[in-house]
C-alpha cells in the first residue's frame, strides 16, 4: 500500500446485536482534506451506485451486503481514489478517504462494523434508560423512518411537550408549555451551538436521540452537569443525540 496515501478506517457502530453475514446495513464514506477538512459535493461509487458527498463531506449507501465492492472517489482538482472496500460483518461501516495531491491506487480494505453496545452511548447509560422510560428515546430505525435532513427536522412533530421554534440563530428545542429553551447534548458532551441552532447538524449519521422534558425527567448525570463548565444552563430538558462515529475504547486493548 503506497504510504503517501493517509487512509484512516472509522468503524461504524453497528445497530443490534443479532446481525448476520447476509444482513443489510449502510456504509458511510467521509471524504476529507489531508488536513481533516470535509469536502462537500465529492463523488463517491460504490459499484454502479453513486451519491454525492454532504456539507459533512460524508456519502451513504443503505441496505448494503456484507462483501467485497469496488470504490471510486473524485473530488474537482485532486485525483481520483479506487479502493477496494472489503466490507467484514456485522455494519454498518464506515470510511475515512483523504484526497491526497499524487495518485495512489490502493488495494483490499477491510472495513469492520462495530457493536451499539461498545459506543459511547451504552457507556453513558442510554440502554438502561431506554429500558427505564421516562422520555422518549428515537432509535436508528425510527431516524431512518422520518428521514430527516436536520436534528431539527427530527424534533418537529411527535414527540410529546417539546415544540420546535425560531431562535435568534435559527431552530432551538423548547418545552411546549413554559416555552425554555432544551439544552442540546452530542455525544455526551453539551453543544451550545446545537442548543442555539439545531440545523447546525446533520441528521445524518445520527443512531439515536433521547429526549428529557424538564427538571425531573433529566437523567441524574445531565442533572448535575447543569449550570457548570461542561453542561447546559437552563434546567428544562435535555436533548441527547448520539452519533455513529461514537466509539467507545475496546475495553480489551
């Protein structure tokens, strides 16, 4: 493999446990600068399936099988990445591809999924509070159901006592009856500009969202972030989304 090519392997966190060889699942590929930067509108084909990259940089293909599929990723000015993408079980999958300034044609990848509950997620709780109640809690299968385009979009309608309203920097997260503003969380870690702006995020890539209206459904850990360096200030609700790139260290290693 040419080393002059930084390929970096982002294993995505795969949604159930019970997956099987012949499952389908999507694979995401990030298209990134060598310094890290997304680049948007880049053109990604996997086998006679294209798409073209988001604001994120990022393409995904849904319903996948697990094998062995020809990538080709171009992007205006840099030259064109084949890949073989060997995609192991259970997904979904991710991958990093950086568009490099010299052309290097690289050979079989093997990109492995990753169990949901390795993630940051089952660390922080979400499993035992999903088993729990108290909020509403929409999984990848609901996210994919209403197939939103913003974490906004996602929030408006159908989830009970919150109301999606124009903020001063665009769509924020309120309870429906005294109106405060929800405190965004992503990944565990508070957002004050998602908290401020909820099209600030793609809904791509989400796996899950938890919603906490007001003080005493919080959950105990958000519960006392609130008011400090690291959490939210307004103590009405909580709003946690997690993402697919959210992998929790191998306990193992």
């Amino acid at each position: 493999m040419h080393r002059s090519l930084l390929l970096a392997l982002l294993c995505l966190v795969a949604v159930g446990t019970s997956a099987q060889p012949s499952d389908r699942a999507a694979f995401t590929v990030e298209v990134q600068s060598p310094d890290g930067e997304p680049l948007p509108g880049a053109s990604v084909m996997l086998g006679d399936r294209g798409a073209a990259a988001d604001a994120d940089g990022r393409a995904t293909f849904e319903n996948v099988l697990p094998g062995r599929y020809p990538l080709r990723v171009s992007f205006i000015g840099r030259p064109t990445r084949e890949i073989a993408a060997v995609l192991d079980t259970p997904g979904p999958w991710g991958l990093i591809v950086e568009m490099v300034d010299t052309t290097t044609r690289l050979y079989d990848v093997v990109v492995e999924g990753r169990d949901l509950r390795r993630s940051r997620l089952a660390a922080d709780g979400f499993f035992e509070r999903q088993a729990l109640g108290g909020g509403t809690i929409l999984d990848a299968e609901d996210i994919a159901h209403r197939g939103p385009l913003h974490l906004a979009d996602l929030l408006r309608g159908g989830i009970l006592g919150v109301r999606v309203r124009d903020g001063d920097f665009g769509p924020v997260a309120t309870s429906w009856r005294s109106g405060c503003k929800m405190d965004v969380y992503l990944d565990g870690v508070y957002s004050s500009i998602l908290t401020e702006s909820l099209d600030a995020f793609s809904a791509q890539g989400l796996v899950a969202v938890e919603v906490y209206r007001g003080a005493t459904q919080i959950p105990l850990r958000y519960r006392r972030l609130a008011g400090t360096a690291g959490g939210g200030r307004s103590g009405c609700g909580v709003v946690l989304a997690w993402t697919e790139f959210s992998i929790a260290p191998d306990s193992d290693t």
